[in-house]
C-alpha cells in the first residue's frame, strides 16, 4: 500500500510523535507505515486521515 502520510505530515508541520499521540500509537508505528513497511488497519488508516483533516483517498492507495 502506498500513502501520502509523511508528505501531509510535513506540510502540516507536525510530528510523528505528534500524529502518533493523536492517533494512540507508537512514533515507530508511524513511521513504518510512512516507509510502506507497515499496512495499519482501515480503523487506524481512519484515524490518520482525521488527524490530518484529510480523506482515505488523500493518503492511502493500493498499487497493483
């Protein structure tokens, strides 16, 4: 799965620290899910997008 999660992130200013307390996971969690190592859950991808004001849409896609 591919995903604009860093690139959002960056442009919003804010941490992994910061989105991953937002989201109730590690800053870890975080950043292998912005490397691509990591698929979250639809329920954490969810809590991303809101963080972020953003849609599913806007951050995550599946590459074939």
């Amino acid at each position: 799965m591919k995903n604009n999660v860093k690139i959002t992130r960056m442009e919003q200013k804010i941490t992994q620290e910061q989105l991953a307390r937002r989201v109730h996971v590690t800053r870890q969690t975080i950043g292998l899910i912005e490397k691509g190592v990591y698929n979250p859950t639809l329920q954490l991808c969810v809590a991303i997008a809101k963080a972020m004001g953003k849609t599913l849409d806007d951050l995550f896609w599946e590459v074939d």
